[in-house]
C-alpha cells in the first residue's frame, strides 16, 4: 500500500500500459480498420494509444519534478551530453526540413523516446529494488508477448496468417513463416525478443533457476523463428561479453547448450537439415561481405550515394521510414528513400556528417561511463544496459533500430536508471 501511495505508482503503471498497448495495438489496429488508413477521432485514439500513455508518463514525471524538489535527482555530466544531442538536432533537423508533418513523424520515433531517458533519472530517488521490480513488469510484458507468438504460430498458424494478409503486405518469410507475434513486423518482435534475452540471461545467471533458463529459451526460440539476424548476431556478441563479464561458466555454458538445441530443432523443423542454420550463417556473411545480390546491400550504396551528394543532411522527414511510406513516390523530392537498413547512415542522411557525430559523442560517453559503473560496483542495472546497447548499436548497422518507437524507449529507460546514483550495497 505504501508504493501505491507514492508519487512514482501511477508513473510506474503508465509506462508499463504504454510498453504493453504498444505490443497489442498493431493486430488491434489492423483487425478493426484493415489496410485502410485512419479516418475517425476513435481509430486515431485506438491507433496513438501508446503516444498518449507515453506523453501522460512524461508529463505526470515532469509535474512530480516540478513540484517535489526533494526528489529532483542531481544533474550530471550524461544528462548535459543528452541535452545537447537533442538541442543541436532538433534545431539542426528542422532548420534542413521543409516538410512539417513529415519532420514531427521523424522527431516522434527518434527523439520522442529519448524523453524516457530523463523520466527514469527521476527514478533516482527510488531504491534500486524497486526499479528493479518496475524492469521485471515491463520485460514480463514481453515474456507475454512471445507466448501469444507460440500460440498464435503453432496452434493457431491460420489465424496468424490471417492477421498479417489483411494489411495487403505478403506474408514474411525464408524457409519458414517469420514470427512476429502482434507485433506483425518481424524485426520489431525479435528486437523485442533480444532485449527481453539480455534480462533473462542476468536473472538466470543471478538465481540458477529453471524457471528463468526456460523462459530464457523460450525466448531464444521466438528470436530464431523470426528469422531476424541482425537481432540474432547483435544478442549473440551481447551474450559473449557478458558471459565474460559474470565469469559464470557453468551457466552461460548450459544456457548456450539450450540455445544451439534450440536453433538445431528449428532448423531440422524448417528444412529437416541443418541447411536453415546454413543460410542464417552464409546469408549474414553476403551482407556483411556487402554481396550485390542482397537487398540490404543495394539500399546501403543507394543511400551512401545519397549522402554524398548532400554530407551535411536532408532535414527531418526525408529519411528513414517516414521518407520510405511518404516520398518513395515522389522523386522530384530530394530524400534518401532507401535510408530503412541502418540507422548510422539513415543519421548521416538526416542531419548530416554535424548530426551522426553528436550522436557517437553520446553512444561513446554512455559507455564509457556504463563501464566505470560496472567496475565500480556491478550495478545490475548497469550491465542490464550494457548489454541493451550492445543490441542496440550493433543492430542499427543493419536497421533503424533507433526509430523503433516506443520500443526503444526501454532501452532509454534503462540508461537513465544506470545512470542513477546507487548506493553500493543496494547494487
């Protein structure tokens, strides 16, 4: 009763009914307007749900600062570096744009969830049990999620199907049909699966549990059946060097047993062989070998070309996804159409040579600054968000990772409650 009573309760619910109508919205969306765009007050309502529980756990966050001085956390160094990174680029963005609507739908899934980044340093004044407790009712949202994946791919594969066709987009698919839960979008849902794979892992490692092992592959399947590989290779490095991190072999070494008997059951599943492991292996090494066969690969020379024809940015609203849906019909429109597979160039197009720096700047003072704290003290909270950046910067070489709105959010949450000063025996 006493945590219902406090100031963070409410803020608390509204971030976890943002992350959990995030996951459930897509198939609700689809299932009641089809591939029809928006036309009603009420659709509109269904559709931004998440946006309008997201902006209420801003803004209920900003009035408990505002009016509760006692607990204003401390301003530090990280917090100034985030500052200018939003500053200068939202200034920058919309100094180069002269497509309003167009620029607001760039700063909602880029810049909007870096919001969460100071909502959770509000946090601060909370023990670390208890943003502990908070980060389990999130990624238990996604535990969730990945059984309604199971279910919904095994038992009701039609249904599945169903939901997806009636968007007029081709059901996704190499080998097998590609998993995407509610979600729909393949990429998203393993991105989800891979984030909710480096909590699992920590709590494995920290409980012994076969409890935390068996959703902990669980998860691991539903990251393979999304035949997602930028995810897959992105947790894969993720899980090595925190595996050297904890030191605990015997675990991660039975946890990573699990994960190959995992990935070998789909692969004799898919292709009754080990010709899907195969293709993971040899279809990862064309891309990264940039072979002109793979789509990804033309789309990364179209948009470098786009870069050099103008280093210094487009502006919001000509790159990335909202370029891809708006002005993939319209050439007359300078744009880099093509910037959806890789956030650092999609960056690079937007605001320009000026922008992608700012944001290393900010990528590589967060590390470092993730690394002092998990010598220090390895705060839990802070290898947590270790591990959240490793899949999201190695990912974003091979998607726009860092536009998937609200889902990146957790990963902006996270860095601000590593942020947070811990005392020592609370870590």
């Amino acid at each position: 009763m006493k945590d219902k009573k406090s100031p963070f309760f409410l803020v608390s619910v509204l971030i976890v009914a943002m992350f959990a109508f995030s996951c459930v919205i897509p198939t609700i969306t689809v299932l009641s307007t089809g591939a029809k765009s928006i036309t009603t007050l009420s659709e509109a309502l269904l559709a931004f749900s998440p946006d309008i529980l997201f902006l209420a756990a801003v803004c209920f966050g900003s009035y408990i600062y505002i009016t509760k001085k006692d607990l204003r956390f401390e301003w530090q160094f990280f917090d100034s570096v985030v500052s200018l990174f939003l500053v200068f680029n939202l200034i920058y963005g919309f100094a180069l744009s002269d497509k309003d609507k167009l620029a607001l739908l760039s700063v909602r899934i880029t810049y909007l969830p870096v919001a969460f980044y100071f909502l959770a340093r509000l946090f601060n004044a909370r023990t670390i049990e208890q943003n502990k407790k908070l980060l389990h009712s999130v990624f238990s949202v996604y535990v969730i999620l990945a059984l309604i994946g199971l279910i919904l791919y095994f038992i009701f594969p039609k249904t599945n199907e169903y939901i997806v066709t009636i968007t007029g987009k081709p059901l996704a698919q190499y080998f097998i049909t590609r998993m995407g839960s509610l979600y729909l979008t393949p990429v998203l849902f393993a991105t989800a699966m891979a984030f909710t794979l480096i909590y699992f892992y920590q709590k494995y490692i920290q409980s012994n549990s076969y409890k935390d092992l068996f959703i902990y592959l669980m998860l691991w399947l539903c990251l393979v059946l999304s035949v997602s590989r930028g995810p897959m290779m992105s947790f894969g490095l993720a899980f090595v060097i925190l595996l050297l991190i904890y030191k605990k072999y015997k675990l991660s070494f039975i946890s990573g047993i699990g994960m190959l008997l995992v990935l070998l059951a789909v692969s004799f599943y898919a292709t009754q062989n080990l010709d899907f492991i195969k293709w993971l292996f040899y279809s990862s090494a064309k891309t990264i070998n940039m072979d002109n066969d793979v789509s990804r690969v033309n789309r990364w020379q179209v948009t470098f070309e786009n870069f050099l024809a103008q280093p210094f940015g487009y502006g919001f609203g000509k790159t990335g996804a909202v370029a891809f849906t708006h002005l993939i019909d319209k050439p007359n429109i300078k744009a880099a159409v093509y910037s959806t597979d890789g956030w650092y160039l999609k960056m690079a197009c937007e605001n320009g040579v000026p922008g992608l720096l700012t944001y290393l700047s900010l990528a590589g003072i967060l590390l470092n600054t993730l690394i002092k704290k998990i010598k220090e003290n390895k705060n839990q909270i802070a290898l947590l968000a270790l591990g959240l950046f490793i899949v999201v910067h190695v990912q974003s070489l091979f998607s726009n990772v860092l536009d998937f709105f609200p889902l990146i959010a957790l990963y902006w949450f996270v860095a601000g409650l590593a942020i947070n000063s811990y005392k020592k025996d609370e870590a």
